[in-house]
C-alpha cells in the first residue's frame, strides 16, 4: 500500500515540476510581448490620484451636471459641497484634453456592483445573511461650476466627457475657489472636516447690497443676527439694530447659556459681549434692559416725517387723508404766516428744495398740527367754545391761527375730523414727539465705525409707532451717510460703513402694509437704492417670509436662509434667489437649528453652512 502511494507522490511531482516549467517558459515570453508593445502599461498622468471617473449619459441626464462613478473606499472623499476637478483624458486617448471645475450637488451613494439597488437578489441577499451582499460603489452627482482655461474659471461650452478622471480638490484649493476669504466669520461649511465661511465687510456688493435673514421660529435667525453683529463691529462696521422684542439689548455681556458655551469651546471660540453698544428707548417707554451701562432715551421730531408717510401709517381712511392733507396745509401756512419757518433768507432758501414725499415741514410739530385739526373739527362741528391750543406760538397768536382757519374751505362732516383729531391725540398722549427732555438720535455716533446701536421697541406694543421710529431713523442716518460721504477726500474709501439690522421686517414692510403705504415703501426703496453707494445696507430679518413682498426681496441682494417649511415659500424663493441647486434647495425643509444656506455675492457658489454659536447673551434663545 506504501508503495502505491510513493508512485502516486512521484507522478504529482513530476506534473507539478512541467507545470512550473511551463509557466516560467509562458512568463518568458509575456515579458518579451510586454517588451516588444513598449514596456509595462503605465496609468496616464492625469489618472494619478483620480477617484472617480465621469459615467456615460442616460436619457435622464441633465444640462451642467455630470454623473460621476468611484471605488467604495473613495466615497469619503467627495462629501456633499466639496468640489472636483474634472480632467478630461488626452486627444491621443481618445478625449478632448479640457479640464472641468465643479461641486457635489447630490451624494454620495452607494450602489452594488452590476446590479441594480432594488434587485430581488440584493434585496434577498441583504435580509438573509449578508455575507452574500455583493460588493459596491459610490455616485455622485456632480454641477460644473465652469471650464479651467489658464487658470481663469470660464462659463463651459461642452460637457465633461465620460471617463474623464475626477480629483478632489484640497482644502486649501476649496477655500480659495470658493472665495471664503473675508472678516467677517458665520460658521462652518457642512461636508469638510473644518473650513470656515467668510464674507468681506469691505466689498460693496455684500452689505451694501442688502441681506435677507430668513426663517421660521427656532431655525438660528437669532444667533445669526448677534454673531452677524459682533463680527461687523470688530471689522469696523457701524451696526444700527431695531430690536422689536427686546431681544438683544443685553448683547454687550457674554453668553451663559449652556449649550452655546459647549459649541464655543468645540470651535475653540471664546465668548464675549459686544462692544461699544449704546441702547436707545423712547422717552416714556420702558427698556427690557434698564441696567445697560450706555442707555439713552429719545424722541421723534415730527417735522423729519413726510406727511404722506404719516397719513399711512395711521391707516386713515379717503376721507381722513382729505381731512388730515387738508389740516396739515393750513398748519403749513400758520408756521409760515408767524415766521416759525422760515424765518431768515437762508431758511427761505431751503424752503425752496423742500420735497414733503420725503420730509415734514420743518420746525412743524405734532402739537402745531393737531391744533389746527382740532379747530378745523370744532368749526364743521360748529362748536360755540373757544378751541383750547397747546402749543405756546399759536396761543399767543389765536387770532391769526383762526382767520387761516376759518377763510379757508373746510371739507364737511365733521366725524372724519374727529377720527382724525383722535388718531393724533393718541400720538400725543404717548408723548414720544418733539419731547424736549429726550433729544434726538445721535446719528454722528451712530455712524462711527465699530459701534452698535440698539433701538428697543420692546415696549411700544404698537406697529404704527415702529414704524414712523424705523421711518424717521432710516431717513435720518441716511442724510448722516450723505454728509460722511461728501467729506471724505475724493477719491478715497469712506470710512463710516453702516449696516441696519430690521428685526421682525414682515411688521415694516408686509405686502399687505406695502400696498396701503406705497409713500413709506418708497421711501425704503430709495434709501436702498441710495445707500449701496454710500455704505448703507439694511438686512431684513423675518421669520414670515412670505408676507415680504416681491418688491422687498428685488431689493436684496445676499441671502442667509434657516429652515423654511412652506413649500410656496420655497418656490418663490426659488424665482428669487440665484445659483442655489435643487440639493440644496430640497434641504431647507428639514435643516437643524444652526444651519443655514448661505448665498453671498463674495461667495463663488451658495453653501449649507452651520453657523457659529453666538458669544453673546441673548434674552431670548432660538
């Protein structure tokens, strides 16, 4: 039996021994073919350190967009938003030679290998045992961002070819095609390990071209706005904050919130208050924040308010606009009549530019008119009493103040006059105009760079109010910003660059209010338009947005935008703000507190960001 398996041994080995002589003499001559085709094949150039390859066009392809095919141990290197460089292979190979720069709009997914996801036997492989999944993936769906020709980015003018070699960019490479350069910080770009987004205070097609803070309640509008604000005084930007709700009035002291100090010290951010704020509340109106060491009180002048502004803002009806035009041209002729204004050759030589769409009539104040329509009503009313004035220059003047009246045509009915009597008297009573125990705004201060301005509403409870204070503060820092642009030297940069922060903006300047108040709209608009030159941006923050009227966001140019739920609101977003894909735009539903698209003119493509912590206290936390 031994001897058997001996010769059974001997014949293995002799076979073993052919075969091995065989494969060295079939290796011979492979090495002399590989020797005579010119040597081992090398992978071109252009491959080295490629992921991915670009996949062939389905029927379901799109314009500007490229399907791009990676091994599955190369899946974490294209996260979504990173970009790619796209080379296409050489004319010798069979390809155009251009080269493609472009981002991750979707992915990545996996995908097995040869089959499709939702085939029965990976579907039963998967729920059986998956020792038998087969292998996988990636896919990536990539938008080209345009052609590299020397160097410069241009618009691209064919697509990227299939098997074009795909490589991350690094992320020094990222930041720099991105253009995330700039001072002021909002947070980190979703998808990379750590890569701040930046935007320049310094360029005039960001703030001076206006910004919308969009978002529902709880969606981080809050931390964005005070973060947005401490970064804007560091830069040197003068920030002006009406805060409807009292919200930031105690932003000059440091966060103590838990949760934001864990994310301040997971960033490795320090926290600290806001410097250099000074908080305004109007005289006999009450501050959520009584302890602020710069807390000042102020009053309205009614004579900076265009008397067509005002009228809508009470919300009179015809009739009353009739009676309240009718009562503010008689006071016009009093104040003139007894030299109030104009009282000298200068004074009379500014009357003369005087626009009433845009401004009041000067020295006129709210007690001068509502004599005047108080005796208006008492005369349509035919009242036998003597009408009591208030004012100081028409009691000592009654006579004149009463022929002006009584010689002129009064419109009837005398219960328009009275609404409109009463609705003055309800200003009066709130004390807030003409006060001369609280000065106007300092809107020299207000323009130096690095400070910060509060304007506390918190205690008005009243729309109207708000908006003749937003009224006359926009007009007013807008002749400052005139008159800080005019003396500066030509030619060089102004210095004072104001950013005005309008919380709760839907309240300003809804589509319902735009319609009933198109003399106010106007004059937004035209301190918008007039204001980009002169370092004057406003930013509109809301959480309804879709009470902003078109007119509101045509005038926006930059855009941050926390979670927004409402599909109408999302597609009218959409006709509006540009360059944002449908990967991004199909997010905003469902993004955490924190995020945010971010679609800046500085920035090369809108971004997913998550926005930084904010190091300041807030009152009230989103």
């Amino acid at each position: 039996m031994f001897g058997e398996k001996n010769s059974e041994n001997e014949k293995l080995n002799s076979i073993s021994t052919a075969l091995i002589e065989d494969s060295e003499n079939g290796f011979d001559l492979l090495d002399d073919e590989i020797e005579l085709a010119g040597g081992e094949w090398e992978e071109p150039e252009d491959a080295q350190d490629s992921i991915g390859r670009v996949m062939y066009d389905t029927p379901a392809a799109k314009d500007n967009t490229v399907t791009v095919l990676l091994p599955s141990d190369k899946i974490s290197e294209v996260p979504s938003q990173s970009l790619v460089r796209i080379k296409c292979k050489s004319p010798e190979d069979g390809g155009d030679g251009r080269c493609y720069l472009g981002a991750v709009v979707q992915g990545p997914f996996a995908e097995p290998d040869g089959l499709r996801a939702d085939a029965p036997i990976v579907i039963t492989t998967t729920v059986r045992g998956t020792q038998f999944t087969p292998r996988y993936h990636g896919r990536v769906q990539v938008e080209i961002l345009g052609e590299e020709i020397d160097g410069s980015l241009v618009p691209p003018r064919f697509r990227p070819l299939p098997n074009s070699y795909v490589k991350p960019l690094s992320s020094a490479e990222t930041e720099e095609k991105l253009k995330l350069a700039g001072e002021v910080r909002l947070g980190l770009a979703v998808g990379y390990e750590n890569m701040p987004v930046n935007i320049p205070s310094s360029r005039k097609d960001v703030f001076p071209r206006h910004l919308a803070v969009l978002g529902t309640t709880g969606g981080g509008k809050s931390t964005t706005v005070s973060g947005l604000i401490g970064k804007l005084t560091e830069s040197g930007v003068a920030t002006v904050l009406f805060d409807t709700e009292g919200e930031y009035t105690r932003m000059m002291e440091q966060t103590d919130d838990v949760t934001m100090l864990k994310e301040l010290a997971r960033r490795g951010l320090t926290p600290k208050g806001v410097e250099n704020v000074t908080l305004y509340h109007l005289v006999g109106r009450e501050t959520s924040n009584p302890a602020a060491p710069r807390r000042k009180q102020f009053s309205l002048s009614f004579s900076n308010l265009s008397p067509y502004a005002v009228k809508e803002i009470l919300g009179l009806t015809d009739a009353q606009e009739e009676r309240f035009l009718k009562g503010y041209e008689l006071t016009r002729n009093a104040v003139m009549q007894l030299r109030i204004f104009p009282s000298n050759d200068e004074e009379k030589a500014q009357l003369l530019e005087l626009d009433e769409m845009e401004e009041g009539f000067p020295r006129m104040t709210l007690q001068h008119l509502y004599d005047i329509i108080r005796i208006c009503a008492d005369t349509v009313a035919k009242e036998p009493t003597q009408t009591f004035l208030k004012s100081k220059e028409f009691f000592a003047n009654r006579e004149a103040v009463e022929k002006i009246v009584h010689t002129a045509t009064l419109p009837p009915n005398f219960f328009s006059w009275r609404k409109v009597q009463g609705s003055l008297a309800r200003l009066l009573r709130l004390k807030i105009f003409d006060n001369d125990t609280a000065p106007a705004p300092d809107y020299d201060r207000m323009t130096k760079p690095g400070n910060v301005t509060i304007i506390d509403l918190s205690d008005t409870d009243s729309p109207q109010v708000n908006n003749l204070v937003i009224s006359e503060i926009l007009r007013g820092l807008l002749l400052k910003q005139n008159d800080n642009y005019d003396a500066r030297l030509e030619g060089e940069p102004i210095k004072n660059r104001v950013a005005v922060v309008i919380e709760e903006a839907h309240e300003f300047l809804s589509a319902e209010r735009v319609r009933q108040m198109p003399v106010l709209f106007q004059q937004v608009a035209r301190i918008a338009r007039r204001g980009r030159k002169r370092w004057l941006g406003l930013i509109f923050v809301t959480q309804l947005p879709q009470h902003l009227p078109n007119e509101v966001l045509g005038l926006v140019n930059n855009f941050i935008l926390h979670k927004i739920s409402d599909s109408g609101v999302i597609d009218r977003l959409k006709r509006t703000v540009g360059m944002i894909d449908d990967g991004l735009w199909n997010r905003l539903p469902n993004l955490a507190p924190g995020q945010a698209i971010v679609s800046a003119s500085s920035l090369a493509r809108p971004l997913l960001v998550s926005i930084d912590p904010t190091p300041c206290k807030l009152r009230m936390v989103d």
